[in-house]
C-alpha cells in the first residue's frame, strides 16, 4: 500500500513538472532529519555542493534543512520528494522496508562479505532495483559499516544471550535477524535511541558503530559486540525526478557528474571510517566492555542469520539480486 501510493505521487509530481529547463540560478533543497554535525554533511552534502559549485558556480546551488526543518519524521522521507517539500533528501530504505525489499538485500547477513564495500553491489544491481524509487533520481546509494551488538548492562557473547532481549532494529530485515537469535526487536528512529537505552526501554541496538559516535550512544551503552554476520544498513540521497527534469542541461551535468557511485564511495568511506575511531575509542575506554567475536563464535551466529537471507530472497523471488550483488 505505501509503495503504491508513492508511485501515485510520482506520476503526479512528474505531471505538475515544467517542461522548459530552468535559464536562470536555481537552489536545491536538502531535508535531513539529523543534526548538522552528523557524518553525512561531510561525507555527501558538502562534497556535492561543492563539486556543483566547481561545475556551474552560483547557477545552482544546495540549501540544507537539517535535523528536521521541512518535517520531523524521518519515516516520511521520500514522500516529502514526491509531493515537494523538499528537492533532495536522505534516508534509510529501512524505515519503510515495503518499499524497498531487493535494495535491502544489500544489507542482509553474509550478502557483503566483510571488508568489502557495499556500495558497488547496489549500484551493479540498479537495473533490477530502480522501480522500487519511483518518481526520483537516485544521488548516492550506500551500506554502512557491519553491525555490532550496542548494549546496556548485557554483554553478548552467543547467540543464547540475547534471548528474550528487546533490540532496536532500523527495519525489517534486521528485524527478522534478531527474531533467527531469540531476541524481541522494537523498531524505531535512530533519533530516539538514547532515550530508549537510557530508560531500559530496549537492552540494546543494532546498528553500525558509527551511530555511536553520531548519536552520542556511549554515554547510555557500555558493552559492544563486534564480528557477528548481522547484516549492514543501506542508505538513499535521491532527487525529485521533476525537480532534475527541470534544470538546464549544464546544471544537470553538474550533478551527473558527482551522482551515482563517486557521492556514495564518498559516504561509505567516511562511514567506516568514523566506526573504526569509534571502536578505537571504546576499545581504550576503561569503562567500556568491547567484545570481538573469534571465528567459531561468529559462526554461532552465521547458523542462524545466514539462512535468513536465503528465505527473505526466496520469498522476494529477487535470486537474481542477490547474485549480482554478491557479484556472481
């Protein structure tokens, strides 16, 4: 139902949609729902609004409503492309996982293997993803770092101790891995992890290690479990098809140009890397307990996240995805 009401808004966004290219300077607006400090604004917004300005100058240029000006709720996303409130916005395919079943097989357990990007694999499958972003042009398409175990007062070790334990999930594929492991998954924003952690609302996240950075998790987490075959998270920057359709030809080779893998090379890389300073940091924290999985204890976990993915892309029929994901 939510999918197809957004292919509804976006045959009517390109409906409403000028047919004259824009001849004069034009601003994009970029709706965000975290604050400006987050790793995105110097991993994609400030890459992309300067390689524009290095192409076209002042003739178009990007504005950035962080932290929720155009709109606070982070589930509404790219629906706030399609009906204009915004020209550019980012999210996570898994905060409205209906609409994004195959792009999420990039994030599912053993689909990326460990050490390798994530963003390659999206953009080689595009073909058999593009319908699933209806009414926009996709700018950067990305997966986060592995996930790790984020908990209060419990340490995770085996699968058998996260039973009975409620774990945020950002969507419904990690959803589905953490009922495979026994626990209770609550979905909700990210936004609202501290709180839920603090209160002993949720025993634990699971997410990448970046968040914790991001969004300040040590001061309410102390035990972190890395290694486990979990799965990652995907991520979209995309752009009112209407709104590109719109702007002059110069003005849309400027975005060509920065679109595509090089904007989410860009936003990966910064996302690992600000994992790994953070699981540094954590791990020189005397007051933190930092767990790494050996080998024969991430397979504890493989056994039973691994078969997950095997029956959501069965159920999906979405084989031939997964194959050109894991570049077979």
């Amino acid at each position: 139902m939510i999918y197809r009401s957004l292919r509804t808004l976006a045959v009517s966004a390109a409906l409403f949609a000028g047919v004259t290219a824009a001849s004069s300077a034009e601003e994009l607006s970029f709706a965000h729902f975290v604050p400006p400090q987050h790793t995105l604004t110097g991993s994609v917004i400030e890459p992309l609004q300067e390689g524009i300005a290095n192409e076209v100058g002042d003739d178009l240029t990007i504005r950035v409503y962080p932290g929720g000006e155009l709109g606070k709720g982070p589930l509404e996303q790219y629906v706030r492309v399609l009906q204009g409130v915004a020209d550019i916005v980012w999210g996570l395919p898994g905060y409205t996982s209906s609409q994004f079943p195959k792009t999420m097989i990039a994030e599912m357990p053993g689909v990326i293997a460990l050490g390798e990007p994530g963003y390659p694999a999206i953009w080689r499958s595009m073909d058999m993803i593009r319908d699933e972003f209806p009414g926009t042009k996709p700018l950067a398409l990305w997966t986060s770092e592995p996930n790790i175990f984020i908990m209060k007062d419990k340490d995770i070790r085996t699968p058998d101790d996260l039973k009975g334990l409620k774990i945020r999930a950002a969507g419904s594929t990690t959803a589905a891995v953490l009922e495979a492991l026994g626990a209770t998954p609550v979905q909700m924003p990210a936004g609202e992890l501290y709180n839920a952690l603090q209160t002993g609302l949720i025993d634990g996240v699971v997410t990448g290690a970046s968040a914790v950075t991001d969004f300040k998790l040590s001061e309410v987490a102390d035990s972190y479990t890395i290694g486990a075959p979990i799965g990652r998270l995907t991520f979209y920057v995309v752009m009112s098809q209407a709104r590109y359709d719109g702007l002059s030809d110069e003005q849309k080779a400027a975005i060509d140009k920065y679109a595509g893998e090089y904007l989410s090379e860009s936003a990966e890389t910064a996302w690992n890397r600000v994992a790994e300073e953070t699981i540094a940091g954590l791990e020189a924290d005397p007051d933190k307990t930092v767990i790494t999985l050996d080998a024969d204890q991430a397979a504890a976990f493989g056994a039973l996240t691994i078969p997950v993915t095997e029956e959501i892309v069965s159920e999906l029929g979405a084989e031939d995805v997964l194959a050109s994901m894991r570049g077979e």
